[in-house]
C-alpha cells in the first residue's frame, strides 16, 4: 500500500491516495499549501502597504525652480519644495569669509563651505533643524542668528553658523543641503 | 447538541500558552471554539459561505482602510481623489477594484448564505437569535454599501442617496424634517458626504461586533447541517480542525478565483456607468438603478403606486424575515425531507431573481406587472406558503442520526 | 423537481419577452481592440496617432482634466518628448510676488490644458452644450469604446421624416439621434508621422484607443497582474483541493 517515503517529493501532491495520515507526503502537501497560502498573503500584504509610499503625482512634484534674479545681498528667501521649507540666502562676503575661516574650527559635523555652496554668494540649506525637525530661525534680519551668525533653532537652542553647520547645541548635523543643480547664472532646480 | 469530550490540542501544554491562558484563556477559546470545535460531519459546499462572508468583511475593512488614507471626503475633491487613487497611488487601482467588486461579492456569498440558511431551516429553534443577528448583519451591510456607494460622488451616487434618503420623506408629518436631518441641508451636498464617510467607515466595525455575537450564538447550540437533525453523539461530530479548516480554504481559494476574474478581468461589468461622470446636482441620469444587490427591494418599492406604501413594503420585505422562524410551521428543518417545500423554495429563488430583473428595468409594462406579481408571491411565500405548508406537507422519513444517513435513502 | 425545471424554463421566457421589450437604444457592433481580453495591451502606434487626434481635433472643445502629461509615458513617449510636448502648452500660476496669476510653460506634473476656463464658458461658446470631459468617456458611456467608435463614424444624413434643427445634427447612435456635436473628425484632418492614412475610421479607431487609454490607464498592469495571480489561484486551488482529499479521505 504505502509507498517508501522517499518518493513523496517527486509525486505531485494530490496523487498517491494511499497514504496514510502522518505519512511524510502528506506534510508535504500540506506545508506546500500552506506557504503558498502564505504568499500570496504576503504579496498581497505588499501591495497593500505600497499604497502608503509616495505616489506618482507626489514624485512627479519632487523638484521645483527658483529664481534668484531678485535676491539682494544679505537676503534670504525661503521656498517651499517637498513640503518643506528650503531656506537660500544670498550672502555677503563677510558671511562667507567667516564661514570659510571656521572650516578649521572644532566641527561637530566637519564639512568645508566650499563643499556646501556650488556658488560661494548662494547657500542652499533644508531649513530643517537636524534635531527634531523644528525650522531654524535667521531668514529675517531681526530673526536670532545664534551665536555664529547664521540660524537659531529656537526649540531646543541649536545655533548654526553662516555656513548652516551644527555648531552648537543638541542637533548632531549639519543644516542638509539639497540637492539642486543652477539651470542658468540665476535659476536653480531643486530636487 | 452531544456532550463532547474537549480533548485539548497538544499546544495547550506548552508553558507560555498555560501561563498566559491563567490570566486570559485566550488559547484555550481558540482550542475550543475553533480547532477541537465538534462540527457536524456533513456539512456540505454550502457551509462555506458562512466563513466566505467573514473573509469578505476582513477584505474590505483592510482595503477600505487603505482608500480612507487616499480619499477625501469632499463634494470638490471625492471624485478626483478617487480618480488619483486609480492612476497615481501605487496600486491604488487594486484597492479600488477590491474594495468596489468586494462588496458586489459580499452580497453575493451573503445572499447564498442567507438561501442556504432558509433551504435548510437554520433559523428555526433553538437557532432563532442567530438568524436575527444575521439579519441585523445584513441590514449594516446594506447601510455600509449604500453609503460606500455615494463616495465615489459620481453621478449614480449622488443621485442614488437623493433617491434613497427621499424615502424617508414618505412618512407623515416628520418625513420632511427627517429628511434635511440626513441630508445636514436642504439637498445631497457637502455635509451628507461628510457624513456618509464617517458612518461608512464606522459600521464595518459595528457589523465585526455583530459577526462576534453571531459567532457566539452559533457556538452555543453548533451548526445545522444539510439533515436538519440533531447530533445524537460523538460520532456525528469532527473537530473543526483541520477537517473544515481545509474544506474552508480550498472554497476560499475556488471563490478568489471568481473574486480576482472580476477585480482584473472585468472590474466595470457590475457597476453603472453613469457613476464615471461626476455628480451633477442639476442634471439625473435618464435611468437610475441601484447596485444589483438592492434590486429586489428596490423593484418592490416601485411594484406599489403609492409613496408610503412602497415604502412600508420595501422594509417590510426584509423585516418579514424576523418573523420566519414562526411563519414556517414545519417541525423538519431541512429542505431534503420536505417534498412540497422545495418547490416552493426555489419559486421563491426564482421571485426574487426576477424581481431583481424588474428592477434594473423602467417601472412600465411588462417589468411593472411582473413587478407586482413577484411582490405578492414574495410575500405569499412568507405569509401563505411557509404557515400553510405546515400542516399540508407530508414530510420525509428522517435519518436516526447524522453518521448513519443510509438507513433511509437520502433524497436528493 | 420537474415542476422545478418548468418554473425555470417559465422564468427565463418571462425574462427574455422583457429584455425585448426594454431595449430599444441603438445597436451599434462590438470592434476588435488589442487592449480587450486577458492579455490585451494598448496598440502604441495607435495611441500616439489617436493623442494626435486629441491634440487637433477634440481638444479644441474637449478637456481632459484628469490626465497630465506625465501619463503620456503610458502611450510610448520619453521623458525628453513629454517635456517638449508639455511646454507647447501654457498652464496658469501663480499668484506670484506681486499677487498676479501668470501664464507660464506646462511641465510633465500640469495637467492637460482645457479649453475652456469653467464649464458655462464651455457652453457659451458650444451654443448651450456642454462637451464633456473626455477622459473617462471610454467607460461613463453605456457600450464604452465601441459606443465612442460608433458615435464618431455615425454621423449620416438624417433619414426621411426626421427635422434636424439648427445647431443639431444627426447621428445613428447617439441616443435621440440628434446631437450638437457636428461631426468631428473629416477625412484626412489629421497628417500621420507614420504615414497611415487619415481615414474617418483610422481616426476614430486611433482616437477611441487614445480615449480608452485615458479611462484606464492602468489597463496594462491589471492584465499582467491578473494572469499572474490566476495562475497562483489554480495552483492554490490544486494544492488545497488535494490536501481536503487527503485529510477527508478516512471520514467517509
């Protein structure tokens, strides 16, 4: 009646009717099932829990375009690009003779100015402080500046310098500068 | 119901399990009520629609869920929020289509629920209560699926809940007030809307709770079966697992066959499509049609000339169904052992069809008075069939018992 | 049981005297199209030929709000062509520093320029009829595709005793036959890249195809998910089907 065990993996499941229960064929079978029960389940869970990333209409928006045709030395404008704010400062050279000094100060997150401004006049920063995600101020001229001149976050007190670097307080990184590449002398493409 | 012997499965001696089952016997339910559960041992096919519906119901809470994180509930922005759900939410289409031919679904695997329920007398004592939780089940269900209906906020939505909120206005004196009440305004708009979302994703968990309850008095007395008769002993029982725990599975997967045809193969063929054209409060489709479930009611409620009387009779046709454990005076509960009453069961299968046929048509000429003919044999089903059948119909010798079926030939 | 079977065959006389006698909207025939069926695909080449049509044609009336150009990588065009494409149009913005609304190029994000700024200028401009937005029509019209099909070559002369009034015009399958549309598509009013032969049919063929595109532009992903997932269901269903034997095999 039975047949030796070894042959059950290569008979397909559902034939072989004579087994008996506990045979190994048997478990076969239904373990088979089973994991294919479980993934479809799972596939299916996937498509489910896909639905919650961004969505075509939200990546299709994910770079945005800003003249700097108007900004005045000393001014900062602040633009919105994937829902937050991204704050581009046209800086004086006393601003950026400051930042470039401190590339060799005592860093928390070591990273030159040049590494962070394609043009040295234009910084492009997250407004987004590293700590907890509060917007810093400083955009404003009768804004905090912090003790380094550039960003204050006033949640938790992290001061960032004339280059957006994390110089003080509890936020362990640099302001983050976005990716953005200059379509022309004046426009630049976030994202 | 036998005494059964609970054995407990071998898991239940596992450390973790008994300490956590001192506490809350939570493994010992599952053991009981679910595995070493004593099930009748000739449940047949039709046994399936039962955990069919509840899969269903997980189906489309879970794909529900996950169109409520895309959908907005808004006359200017629902029918493009469902449109971005279609083309730009990673896979929001499949969502969709699971959430909108999961209802017709529903419906379907309830309604042959609720036939198999009536074929085989599973309403009658001791299982009264569990027919009305169902019929309560079945009422949520028809609440659910005529809000879901008006969010999309296409034109048969916005005309469907005109239409169906205005029935309301067929009750004397307070009909009107009642109205504007459901409406929040003076017509379907913003705050109806509004609404309507709010209380189309509540009731799905008011129907889980009454899914538990229905559960529950299932469990007290345990199933009917295709004989009708009682369990005389241990021998006429298997454990639910992994005897119907298969069974359950291999119809589920025959059923999602069906499901998946119609979610990528034909997802438009059992909606309106009027209802892909925004709702325009100034403009009604030449032709309004419920969903195909609601058609047998709805062919009922324009079977009678009269407003009020429509009405009535349209809720009167499902509250009948409270009262059918006492309208059939039969002592047999199955259908097998009663020669006359099967006829006259699938008359009323057919009645209904038909009726549902007579509603997707203009209420004029044929379809009217066919109309009418199937809403007097309805309720005559109820009203003079079951009572009289009684007491007329001479009944089939039963079996002894349910392992033992061959004693008297079975018929079929 | 008899009494069964001759209540069905009563039923189903019933129910086909009415079908007769409710349907009197005109017929039109089913098309054959590369996108029906289990494994249907939209035909590419048709598809730009018909958003040609669209582009020329039909959209001097018609929106398409729910389409943007970045959905026309579904009919076969690079990113680079969408750019291209999208800048020939113009999308309002705004309000900019000074508050104003401005016109500027359109972007693969805008949406389809419409060509009307609200619907009562639509009419207006269309002798009191709304022409309807195009990008669901393929499926918000009984019939679908095939209606769409029919309704772009049916226009005819009215036949003997029918008034046509002004501004109206004949169409064998619109219902009421009498439509405000004039008919839209002339013979050769498009120029094919491809070099195909701007026939009425050819051009309702394309457009219809474009149109169905438009309805469901996820067509192509629901089939190849589909087949995969029917397969997966047999093999379940074989799987589970032959463990129920199993297990039942020592009850009966």
């Amino acid at each position: 009646m039975a047949q030796p065990a070894t042959s059950t993996l290569t008979t397909s499941p559902g034939g072989g009717r004579q087994h008996e229960d506990g045979t190994p064929r048997r478990d076969f079978l239904y373990l088979s099932a089973a994991a294919f029960g479980a993934t479809g389940a799972v596939l299916t869970g996937w498509a489910f829990v896909h639905s919650m990333n961004p969505s075509a209409d939200v990546l299709a928006l994910s770079s945005t375009e800003v003249s700097l045709a108007a900004l005045q030395p000393g001014q900062s404008i602040t633009v919105t690009w994937r829902g937050k704010p991204v704050f581009v400062r046209y800086r004086t050279p006393e601003e950026i003779a400051k930042a470039k000094a401190d590339d060799k100060a005592d860093l928390r997150d070591p990273e030159t100015d040049q590494a962070r401004a394609k043009k040295e006049q234009f910084l492009v920063l997250l407004g987004v402080c590293t700590h907890l995600g509060c917007v810093p101020l400083g955009q404003k001229p009768t804004d905090p500046h912090g003790e380094f001149g550039g960003w204050f976050c006033p949640c938790h007190g992290s001061h960032y310098d004339t280059s957006g670097r994390i110089r003080k307080g509890p936020a362990p990184k640099n302001l983050e500068v976005p990716a953005y590449t200059y379509l022309n002398d004046t426009t630049i493409r976030i994202g | 119901m036998a005494k059964y012997d609970y054995v407990p499965s071998p898991f239940m001696s596992n450390p973790i399990v008994k300490w956590v089952d001192h506490r809350l016997p939570i493994f010992e339910m599952v053991d009981q009520q679910l595995i070493k559960y004593p099930a009748p041992r000739n449940l047949n096919y039709w046994w399936n629609f039962g955990s069919l519906a509840g899969v269903m119901l997980v189906v489309m809470i879970l794909s529900g869920i996950f169109l409520a994180m895309n959908y907005q509930p808004n006359t200017l922005a629902a029918f493009d929020s469902v449109e971005r759900i279609m083309r730009d939410v990673n896979y929001g289409w499949l969502l969709r289509y699971m959430h909108m031919n999961g209802a017709s679904m529903f419906f379907v695997v309830v309604y042959i629920h609720i036939a198999r329920g009536m074929y085989y007398g599973s309403y009658k004592a001791p299982r009264e209560i569990l027919w009305w939780l169902g019929l309560l089940i079945f009422l949520a269900m028809m609440a659910t699926a005529f809000m879901g209906y008006v969010l999309p906020w296409g034109q048969m939505s916005f005309w469907g809940a005109t239409v169906i909120t205005n029935l309301f206005s067929a009750l004397p004196l307070v009909g009107k007030s009642i109205v504007t009440w459901l409406w929040g305004g003076f017509s379907v708009d913003n705050p109806t809307l509004n609404r309507f979302f709010a209380l189309h994703y509540l009731l799905p968990f008011v129907i889980a709770g009454l899914v538990m309850l229905h559960l529950w008095a299932l469990h007290v007395h345990g199933s009917n079966n295709p004989l009708g008769i009682d369990a005389k002993g241990p021998q006429d029982k298997i454990p639910f697992h992994p005897y119907y725990t298969v069974k359950d599975a291999f119809g589920l997967s025959v059923f999602l066959i069906v499901y998946a045809y119609f979610v990528f193969f034909n997802p438009y063929v059992l909606g309106d499509a009027d209802n892909w054209i925004p709702a325009n409060p100034m403009v009604t489709p030449p032709h309004i049609v419920p969903e195909w479930y609601f058609l047998p009611f709805y062919a009922i409620l324009r079977a009678v000339p009269d407003k009020l009387g429509g009405v009535l009779l349209m809720f009167g046709a499902i509250a009948i169904l409270f009262v059918l454990p006492w309208l059939d005076t039969s002592r047999v509960r199955s259908g097998r052992f009663r020669p006359a009453f099967r006829v006259f069961f699938w008359v009323f299968i057919v009645v209904t069809i038909t009726l549902g046929w007579c509603g997707a048509q203009l209420p004029e000429g044929i379809p009217l008075i066919l109309g009418q003919v199937c809403t007097v044999l309805y309720f005559a089903h109820f009203l003079v069939f079951l009572p009289l059948l009684g007491w007329f119909e001479r009944p089939r010798p039963l079996p002894a018992s349910i392992a033992e079926p061959v004693l008297t030939p079975a018929a079929k | 049981m008899r009494s069964f079977k001759l209540l069905l065959a009563g039923a189903a006389l019933v129910l086909s005297l009415g079908t007769a006698q409710a349907s009197e909207a005109p017929e039109f025939p089913r098309q054959h199209w590369s996108h029906d069926g289990f494994f249907g695909t939209f035909d590419r080449a048709a598809l730009q030929r018909g958003y040609q049509v669209y582009k020329e044609v039909c959209s001097a009336c018609h929106s398409m709000k729910q389409m943007r150009f970045r959905n026309l990588a579904g009919i076969g065009l690079d990113e680079a062509q969408i750019k291209a494409l999208a800048a020939e149009f113009e999308t309002t913005d705004g309000p900019n520093d000074d508050g104003e609304m401005f016109q500027r190029p359109s972007r693969p994000s805008d949406r389809f320029r419409s060509p009307f700024s609200n619907d009562n200028a639509a009419r207006a401009a269309n002798g009191g009829a709304l022409p309807p937005d195009l990008s669901l029509i393929a499926k918000n019209r009984k019939g679908g595709q095939d209606y769409v099909y029919a309704l772009l070559t049916g226009y005819a002369d009215a036949p003997q005793g029918v008034t046509v009034p002004e501004g109206m015009h004949f169409n064998k399958v619109f219902p009421g036959h009498l439509i405000a549309m004039n008919q839209p598509i002339q013979p050769d009013a498009v120029t094919y890249a491809d070099g195909t032969k701007a026939s009425v049919e050819q051009m309702a063929k394309d457009v219809t195809t474009f149109l169905a595109f438009t309805a469901s532009p996820h067509l192509e992903a629901r089939n190849s998910l589909g087949v995969k997932v029917m397969l997966f269901l047999f093999v379940l269903t074989g799987l589970l089907y032959a463990a129920k034997r199993k297990i039942w095999k020592g009850l009966h």
